[in-house]
C-alpha cells in the first residue's frame, strides 16, 4: 500500500503542514540512473506538493549505492538540512556484490541517522532485475522516492 500522509497524526500524535522552512537533503546514485533519476522525480514532486520550497532541496549526486552513507553523512553535518533522504538502486547480479552494497547501505544510513540525530531515509529499490525496479520508480508499483520523502516529512513531525 502506497504511503501517504493520511495517518500521519496516527504515526506521530501531531499533524505536519507547513514544511516549507525545512531543508532536504537528497542524495542520489548515479548507477542504474534512469531508476534513481524517476526515484528523484518522485521524491521532489512529493516535497514539493506538501509546501517544501525549492531551494531548500538540495541534491548531490554520487557514484554507486555504496556511496550513499558517506553522501548522507556529508549532507547531516550541515546543521541547516533537516532530513536526508538516499536513492539509489541495487539489482542483483551473478555475485555476491549485491548483498555487500545493500547490507553496507542499510548500515551506513542507520548510523548517519543516529549519530546526526536526524531522519535519514531509506530510499534503495534492492530488486533482482531492472523491469522490479522500473516498477517501483514510477511504473505499476508506484515510485518509492514519493514513499521517501513521505516518510522525511512524517518523521520530521515526530
Ligand atoms: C559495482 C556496482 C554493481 C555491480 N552494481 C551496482 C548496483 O546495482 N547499484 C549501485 O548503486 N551500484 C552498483 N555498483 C557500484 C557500487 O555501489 C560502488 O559505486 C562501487 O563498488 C565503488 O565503491
């Protein structure tokens, strides 16, 4: 079921409105671009649609999946951004490289998000071929950024 903000007083006791003084940071994997890119499209449209000004996303592009921990951490040093969310999309391959990507990212943003104090969210499509993750980046599956940066907001009214 698609995230929305209908239950958020029920998640977090006191409802959001205006997010339009909070600052996002974004950070996006360049690898399998076309996802991450529609993954974006997404997250930013549904920031944008719930009152977040355009200026205060900030988006920072790095290489792989396994960048995302140290681009989330680089965005959460800076007092100013409010939340960080990653993007990225790990599809499995004939090795092992996929489990190390997803285990190292899942870590690496759970503790960016502690040590930071922030909400760092979670925004990794991890799908055994391309056709998954097209699905969940705008296609019959919905676009997980929009989940993203629902989620942002939503732990932001915490
Ligand atoms: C090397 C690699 C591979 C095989 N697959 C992916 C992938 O499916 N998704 C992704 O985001 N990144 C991949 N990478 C790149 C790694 O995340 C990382 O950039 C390199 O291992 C260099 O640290």
């Amino acid at each position: 079921m698609a995230t929305s903000l209908k239950n958020l007083s029920s998640h977090t006791g006191k409802n959001i409105t205006d997010i339009s003084g909070k600052k996002f940071g974004v950070v996006v994997a360049e690898w399998n671009s076309e996802v991450t890119e529609s993954l974006y499209a997404g997250a930013l449209d549904t920031l944008l649609k719930h009152g977040a000004k355009r200026e205060n996303i900030i988006k920072k592009l790095v290489p792989g999946s396994f960048e995302l921990s140290l681009g989330a951490q680089w965005m959460a040093q800076h007092e100013e951004i409010d939340a960080v969310i990653v993007l990225g999309c790990v599809i499995q391959g004939d090795t092992r490289h996929f489990d190390f990507i997803c285990d190292a990212v899942a870590y690496g943003i759970t503790e960016v998000s502690l040590k930071y104090n922030k909400p760092a969210i979670f925004g990794v499509l991890t799908t055994n071929n391309q056709q998954q993750a097209l699905d969940r980046a705008g296609g019959k599956h919905g676009n997980k950024g929009d989940e993203a940066a629902i989620t942002a907001i939503k732990m932001l009214g915490f």
